[in-house]
C-alpha cells in the first residue's frame, strides 16, 4: 500500500500523462507537491521498486509511467 505522498506524485504523474501528453519533471513534482527534490526522489525510488514507474536516478526527469492507479484500492469510477 502506498503512503499518501507516493499516492499523491502517481496521480500528479499519471494526470500530467493524460492531459499533457508527457510526464512532469522532478522540478515541477516539487512544485505540486511542496516536497524537496530529495524527498521526491526517495517517493520516485519507491514508486520504482513497486513497478508504478520505470525510473534512472541518474536521468532523474526520464519517468515512464507503467500503472496510474494504486494496486487493490477500488475505485467505483473505474471500470473492471
């Protein structure tokens, strides 16, 4: 289950996704979020290691986006 932040910078991520056609960048993250850059980048190390995202540190605004909806959470406006 993720935290409420790590849930907060997927939905960011995933609306950026649909809306704008890109992913945003760690800058911007920090932005909407009110986080340091350090502490979005723990956020995106675990989105990554729970397989939300593909992500490089070393590239660290090359985010690809994989699942935009946490796992086992049922949303009633989705469908099955």
């Amino acid at each position: 289950m993720l935290s409420d932040i790590e849930r907060q910078v997927l939905r960011i991520i995933g609306n950026y996704s649909a809306g704008r056609r890109r992913t945003p960048t760690v800058d911007e993250l920090c932005i909407k979020t009110g986080r340091s850059r350090g502490g979005i980048m723990e956020v995106l190390e675990v989105l990554k290691r729970e397989e939300y995202i593909n992500w490089d540190r070393m590239q660290p605004d090359k985010i690809e986006l994989l699942e935009a909806w946490e796992r086992g959470v049922h949303h009633p406006w989705r469908a099955k």
